[in-house]
C-alpha cells in the first residue's frame, strides 16, 4: 500500500486546453406553414375576381358614363370579323359634320325609336339645303342597308369594342339588374370579411411566446462544482 505523506496535497486534475466546443450542429428549424396550398389559391382566385369585378365596372359603367358614351351589345353578324356577335361597342356622340367614309357608326332604324342598328359608312350624300345623308353597309353583307340614313338618326360614333364582354353587359342591365347589383354586394362583403378574418388569426398566432431556449453548451451548468478536488 502505498500512503500520501502529510502535508502534500493530492494530483491536480488540470483542465485541458483546446478549442472551445461550439454550440450543437444539426437540422435547422424554419418557420413552419400555417396554410395550405389550397388556402393560398383560394386567396390568389378571390383576388383576380375582385380585379375582373371592378374592371368590367370600369369599362361598362365608369368609363362611358364620364365620356358621355353608350354601350351597347353586338347581336347579329352583320359585322364580323371584326365585330362578331357579343362584342361589346361603346360608341361617343359625334357632330354629323365629322363623319367620313368608313366611320362605324350607330343609327336609329326609325328616327325616335329605340331600335338601332351599328353599320359602316360607305357612302356620303350631301342636299341643296346643307344637311347630309348616309349610306350604311355591314362588313359582312353583300349590299347596303336598304335606306339612306339622316342625321338625326346618328346615335354616334365607335370609340371603342371588347369581345364577349358585350354578354356581361346584357347580364348587367335591364331586369337583371334587381338581383345581379345585390348578389355582387353581397360577394364583395364576404370577401372582404374573410380577409379581415384571416388577417386576424394571423395576427394572433403571431403573438404566441416562442417554445423553451436551448441552452448554450459554452455556459457552465448551474450549481455545477468548480475549482480543483483534492483526495484525503
């Protein structure tokens, strides 16, 4: 056996030196999705109707009301190809004196009454007293419109035609009106209500404490021994 002479202390035990152990590598934790992808489209296609809602107000409402045009709606194909049936037309009032020669213009069928018919202008006559009359003509028919047209009859001039839009435009107006303008509302104020409802729960998620910290392995455990030990 062998005995520790008194006063002479025991083997120290002396802490290695080397690089400092970093913290723990492994799989980074991002934030996980709270939303599916069916969510996400579900937004994306509210969106783009919304957009496609206020657009066609734009162009069948807006758009005529402030430059004093009306639109109107392609029924015949009088006019194809370029103006096929459904094509919605807005047309301008125009001073009888500006048109020309290849103006599409709309007229009365009878002056007065709410018929009319969207033709182009293929022949100018002009009358001992100064007023003028039309000759009218579709693109698509093999001879003039049947009687000359007056001035008076000139509702007035293309400005502008979309295709197909000119349904949209039947659907808006008229009877269809009592229920199409309350069905819209009522679709906008949904909308609008599930976004402000998504927004919320977002922002309550959002407000959730983060899980428990992960302690750092540089730190010293709590009440962990320190300094040197001695043997008796």
């Amino acid at each position: 056996m062998t005995d520790v002479a008194a006063g002479t202390s025991a083997p120290r035990t002396e802490p290695k030196t080397g690089p400092e152990p970093g913290p723990k590598s492994g799989p980074k934790s991002g934030p996980k999705l709270d939303k599916g992808l069916w969510h996400y489209i579900g937004v994306a296609l509210s969106g783009a109707l919304l957009l496609l809602v206020l657009a066609l107000a734009v162009i069948l409402i807006v758009v005529p009301k402030v430059a004093g045009g009306v639109p109107l709606t392609v029924l015949t194909s009088s006019m194809e190809p370029r103006l096929p049936p459904g094509t919605l037309i807005v047309v301008r009032p125009v001073n009888p004196d500006d048109l020309r020669i290849g103006d599409v213009v709309t007229y009365q069928i009878q002056s007065g009454k709410p018929g009319v018919i969207t033709h182009r202008i293929i022949a100018v006559a002009s009358s001992s007293d100064g007023s003028r009359s039309f000759t009218l003509q579709g693109d698509n028919n093999g001879a003039p419109d049947s009687e000359q047209v007056i001035e008076a009859q000139i509702q007035g001039r293309l400005w502008y035609s979309l295709p197909y839009i000119g349904y949209v435009n039947n659907g808006v107006n008229g009877e269809n009106k009592a229920w199409i303008v309350p069905v819209a509302a009522v679709l906008l104020l949904s909308y609008a209500g599930y976004m402000i409802a998504a927004g919320m729960v977002a922002a309550a998620r959002g407000k959730r404490k983060p899980g428990k910290p992960v302690p750092d392995p540089r730190e010293p455990a709590p009440n962990a021994p320190g300094g040197d030990s001695a043997r008796a």
